[in-house]
C-alpha cells in the first residue's frame, strides 16, 4: 500500500495503479485474523481518498470506484479470515485430541523394569502430529521382563484403533500368562478377532529373565538387533517367520519361540521397518548394523537419540513411515522398582 501510494504521488492519477491499494486488505485477510483486515481495510480506504482528492478522480467518479473496489475486497477478506480461523480453531482440536490418544494409547515405558534399563523413541510420519500405527511396551510381571514393538499396516486414526487392540490384549496377557508363547496366542486372538479387512500387524515379542535368557517370538517383523558388550552385533533370526497378527488365516502356524542370551553389558534394541527401510537421497536404506557404536552412551536415552538423530540425517527430510526404536540394556545389580520415564 505504501508502495502504491509513492508511485501513484510520483507519476500521478495518469498510472492507474489506485486500486491495487486493495492488495492490502486482500493479504491481510489471508494471513492475520479478521480484525487485522477490518484495520488495514480501513486504512486502505483512507488512503484511497486522500490519493483520489489528490488526483481529483472523485470528479471524474473513478475515485468511488476504486473505493468500492476496496471495501468489497475488505469484506471478502475479513468472511475468509473468519472461515480460515474457524478451520484452523478446529484442526488445532483434532490434533489436540489426536495426541492425547497416542499419549494415552503409548504411555513412557519405565526407564527401570526389573533387570533391564529402557528407552524408548517415536517419530512419526505424519509431520504435524504424534499420530501412526508402531506401537510398543514394557511389562515387568513375575516369568522375567516382557516386551512387544509392532507396526500396524497403515497410518491415521485406524492404525491407532488397530495398536489399541493389541496392546490392550498384551498388556492384560503379559501379567497372567506363564508363558510368553500364551502371550502371544491370546494377543493373535484378540487380533484375528477384532482386525477385519486388509489390515494387519507385524510384531515382536520378547521375555528376559534375571538369569539372562530372552524368549522371543516374531510374527513376520524384523528381528532385533543385539550389541554384544565387546561391540559384536547380531540380528538373531526365528527358525521360521510366521503370519503377521491380524490375517486369521487358519492355515498359518504360531511362531516358534526361539532363546537367545542377554548378559551383562550387552544391548538389545527392538525397531520397526521405518527404520532400516528409511532411504537417502541415492535410495540406499539406512546401515543399522554400522550405526551399532552410537548406542555406546552411557545413558540408554542419550544413546537411543543419538541413533534417532543420525537417522534423520540420513534421510535428511521427513520419514516416509513410522520409526519407532525401544533399547534394552541388562542393568546389574538387580530388580529395583520401575521407574517412570518420558517418551521421545
């Protein structure tokens, strides 16, 4: 407006730039809120009068014109400004409620369950909220320290709805079940039995007890990476991969437990598929087992972060899916009570 206003006193009424004064008004109401362009609508009024009495245009009546042609855009700017505001009073809700579902849905695993100290770390592929399908626990209960990460195929609300079943029915079973493969059965029938449709989850589990000895079961997910405590890394794989939770699929058989030892200073770090299938920009997936040596901090939440940052900076723009990442470390000294902790 003030741009127009010194060319227009410069060259004079004979430029015809007067009614781009309304460029002001128009832009006000698509960034600030309706007030701001009730403002700099007024004043763009103003400022085309006192430019049409300069130039003598209202006796020529091209001055009411562009004055009309101000206050109309002023009206139209201040109805988008309300629409806008509106809309953007109610995204903010649903994101609002959307976080506090996950929240609720992934609460802070214990930084102290039993034998082990945890961290855990959630990046979601939805930018804007702390929404997606990976999902994760910790249970201490009587046979040892039981775990689970999945990712539910798909994103949004119904993946949420999706991990909700299932982490309900492991954290009811982690506690009664004596046996992790009981574990397991009565979360793939809670699964089989609620997911419908195309949907399905991929998930792992694992038992650890004091005595060093971890139980694991894989329905169809990647599995686990152990940093042994001289730096040697494994990837220890099932006898066979079984159907992912969610198909009901009679023919498919359970997963075969299978034993693997967790001793002291030894890690064990659970993921999801947006982690090792996270690309740079020549398409090359990220190096898990070369990134094993930032997991060295002495703080499992530090070490976890550290991975979570050299992550991003492989991708070096926003995950394309869900990375969800929990690290186990064996904690000498005994069983102590859990402790609460945060979420990355």
């Amino acid at each position: 407006m003030a741009v127009v206003a010194l060319v227009d006193g410069v060259a004079g009424a004979s430029v015809g730039l007067l009614p781009l004064v309304a460029l002001g008004p128009a832009f006000a109401g698509l960034v600030g809120s309706w007030g701001r362009t009730v403002v700099v609508g007024a004043l763009a009024v103003a400022v085309v009068c006192a430019l049409g009495v300069a130039d003598g245009l209202f006796a020529e009546r091209r001055g009411f014109a562009a004055v009309g042609a101000v206050v109309g855009v002023t009206v139209a700017g201040v109805i988008a400004a309300v629409t806008r505001q509106r809309r953007e009073a109610e995204l903010a809700n649903v994101r609002s409620i959307a976080e506090v579902a996950q929240r609720v849905l992934l609460r802070p695993v214990p930084r102290s369950a039993g034998h082990l100290r945890t961290a855990v770390s959630y990046t979601s592929a939805v930018a804007e909220a702390r929404i997606g399908g990976d999902l994760y626990e910790v249970v201490a209960s009587p046979a040892g320290v039981r775990v689970i990460i999945g990712d539910v195929q798909g994103k949004g609300l119904d993946a949420v709805e999706t991990a909700a079943v299932v982490l309900g029915a492991f954290r009811e079973a982690a506690h009664d079940e004596k046996s992790l493969e009981g574990v397991g059965e009565r979360v793939q029938r809670a699964a089989d039995r609620t997911i419908s449709g195309e949907k399905f989850v991929t998930a792992l589990m694992a038992e650890i007890t004091p005595a060093g000895d971890a139980t694991v079961l894989n329905f169809g997910h990647p599995p686990p990476m152990l940093v042994r405590a001289g730096g040697a890394v494994e990837f220890p794989e099932p006898p066979a991969y079984a159907l992912p939770l969610g198909l009901g699929m009679p023919e498919g058989d359970p997963p075969e437990p299978f034993s693997v030892l967790f001793r002291p200073g030894d890690q064990m770090l659970l993921y999801t598929d947006g982690v090792t299938e996270a690309r740079d920009g020549g398409g090359a997936f990220y190096p898990l087992r070369a990134r094993a040596a930032l997991l060295a901090d002495g703080d499992p939440q530090n070490a976890l972060e550290a991975l979570r940052t050299d992550l991003i900076r492989h991708v070096r723009g926003p995950l394309h899916d869900d990375a969800a990442m929990l690290l186990l470390r064996y904690r000498e000294g005994g069983a102590t009570a859990p402790t609460a902790g945060g979420e990355d």
